[in-house]
C-alpha cells in the first residue's frame, strides 16, 4: 500500500487499493451469505458471462482454485458456470436447472461493446427480469471491468 507508482506522473496506488478494497469487501459479502437475492434466498450459483479474455481470465482462477484445499471448502454448496458462447443452447446450457432466485450473473467485459457479451448479458437479464420482475436486477446481475 505505501508503494509509488507513477502513470502521467499521478501516484496509482492508492487508486489500486481503492477498488482492491471494494472487491474484498464484496466478496466477503457475497461469501458469507449477506448479499441475497431479489426474494430473501442466498445466492449459491454464478454464471459468468465474458468472451475471450473477459472468459479466459475468470476461467484459469476458477481452474487454479479448484487445488486449493480452502478454496475447494468454500465452495461447497456453490457452483460457477461459464457462458462464453452466443449459440442458444450454449445459454440454455449454463442455466439449466439453475433457479433465477438464487443465481449471480457476473457480466466481465474491459468495454462493456463486444457484441457477444451484451447479446448474453441481455439475455441472462430476460431469464431473471421474467421470473424475478425488473427489480430483482441489480440483486442478481455485477458488472467486473478494468
């Protein structure tokens, strides 16, 4: 934290810290159950929609954390899917026998335009918004950019 790095001659770490604070802080949220859903349930599944690096990125930490002995424990009872794929069955796939109410949409994108992404996005949003209703969105759709 008491690093100096320099960008156009502003120090970025505290900038760095900021945002790496907020992560922390929801995840520890989201992990010890305290971020529910639209209807009061705990959030137990994420899909994950990014394609290429926005996929990638999230793919081998995900991968990585599975050797993870405290990783693995604090997982159990959760799972995480990927769509990654515009094809609809592709989508179909990743929220099969998932329910709305107790599902985490992340939407990773570095400019939030990849064409793919967004049709998904909107998509993911229709399953939730036409089980949910339109204010369950922000309970159970994040955005991860840069």
């Amino acid at each position: 934290r008491d690093a100096v790095i320099n960008s156009d001659g502003v120090n970025v770490v505290p900038e760095v810290w900021s945002v790496k604070d907020k992560i922390k802080q929801f995840s520890e949220t989201f992990r010890s159950g305290s971020w529910v859903g639209a209807t009061g349930k705990p959030l137990t599944n994420v899909v994950s929609v990014g394609i290429g690096g926005s996929f990638l990125g999230p793919l081998f930490v995900h991968t990585a954390l599975q050797t993870d002995p405290e990783a693995a424990e604090s997982a159990k009872g959760r799972q995480l899917r990927f769509l990654a794929n515009v094809d609809p069955v592709d989508v179909a796939r990743s929220i099969k026998d998932l329910d709305p109410e107790t599902t985490l949409v992340v939407v990773v994108s570095k400019t939030f335009t990849t064409a793919e992404t967004m049709l998904n996005a909107r998509t993911i949003k229709e399953w939730i918004v036409s089980s949910l209703g339109p204010q369950a969105v922000s309970k159970h759709m994040i955005a991860v950019s840069t």
